[in-house]
C-alpha cells in the first residue's frame, strides 16, 4: 500500500523544474533548501502539511496553504503538499469535523453536527454558510479543527522526526554489516 502511494505521488506530484516553469511558483522553486529531505526539513514539512490539512478543509487551499507554511519554517513541501490528503471526504465527513465539534463544545459553545452534515449534503450556498459562521456553532468547529490540526502537526513532527532518526541509522547499520561482511570475506 505505501509503495502505491509513493508511486501515485511521484507520478502526479510536479517536479521543482516543473513549478519553475509558472511564474506564480517560481519564487517557492527557486528556494532548494524547500524541496530536499533533511532531517530537519521533512518532520517540519509533515507538520505544515497536517497543520493545513486538517484547519483548512478547502481543497484548493490546502496545498497552497501548506506549501506557503513551509517558506518560513523551511518545511520540505512536496511532504507537505501530501499531508493535506488525510483530509478527504470520509476523514472529514466522519472523523474531522465530529471530532472538532465536540473538541469546541467541551470549551462551552453549543454546536451541532447535524446541523453542519446537513449543509455540507446539500450543497449550502455562500449564503448559508455566512449565516452558520455567524452562529455559536462556528466558534466550536473552529477550535476544535485548530486544537486537533495542532496536535496533529506535532504528533506528525515527532512521528516523522523519530522515522528519520530510525531510517538514517538503520541504512548505517546496513552499510556497517556489509563493509563488516567484505572485510570478513577477504
């Protein structure tokens, strides 16, 4: 399964040549330092990409959200531009948005999830969505979406910090056996 979904990323993923080539993503191309993996650039690409992943739940905006989160913090962002994907349809339908939900009630607001599947199912308008923001129910949704998109990107840094840490030193391990191997042979 993860081979699938590397190979699905480095097929539809553009390259850093590619982006150099529009003039809107020139400048995040032209940064090098945005697109190696580094021990210190992937657990920060991780994390831009499930911090605006899971707050922004607009598909079009997450990946330029995240790719822009990078540029401050040095994120790599073609790992954060693929954190974005833990948000669709099933995980915010059913995880994300129940979820934040009853993250925000538990701070004193009164929001309800019914209320919110019901706009999202038929399609609300601009309309009908500025009158629920407008309602108490926004203010629950959107801390609990900021309180879980939070620890989500920590819980990815250290995940993925700890993965490269594990990676690293067991291709070392790798290299060490094998050079311990030949001069054992000879």
């Amino acid at each position: 399964m993860f081979d699938r979904i590397v190979k699905w990323a480095q097929a539809n993923m553009p390259t850093r040549e590619q982006m150099e080539q529009n003039r809107f993503a020139r400048p995040l191309a032209a940064r090098h330092e945005l697109w190696r993996f580094t021990r210190r650039s992937v657990p920060r690409g991780v994390a831009a990409g499930l911090f605006i992943g899971i707050f922004a739940l607009i598909p079009g905006v997450q990946i330029v959200g995240a790719a822009l989160m990078c540029v401050p913090f040095r994120g790599n962002i073609p790992l954060a531009a693929l954190m974005t994907f833990i948000s669709i349809p099933p995980t915010t339908l059913f995880v994300f948005l129940p979820g934040a939900i009853w993250v925000g009630n538990s701070f004193g607001y009164h929001a309800d999830f019914l209320t919110v599947r019901e706009l999202v199912t038929r399609g609300a308008g601009v309309g009908e969505w500025l009158a629920w923001l407008g309602s108490d129910a926004a203010p629950s949704l959107l801390i609990g979406l900021f309180l879980i998109s939070l620890l989500a990107a920590v819980a990815g840094y250290v995940l993925s910090a700890l993965g490269w840490r594990w990676w690293t030193g067991h291709k070392r391990r790798t290299r060490l056996m094998r050079a311990a191997a030949r001069d054992h042979a000879e």
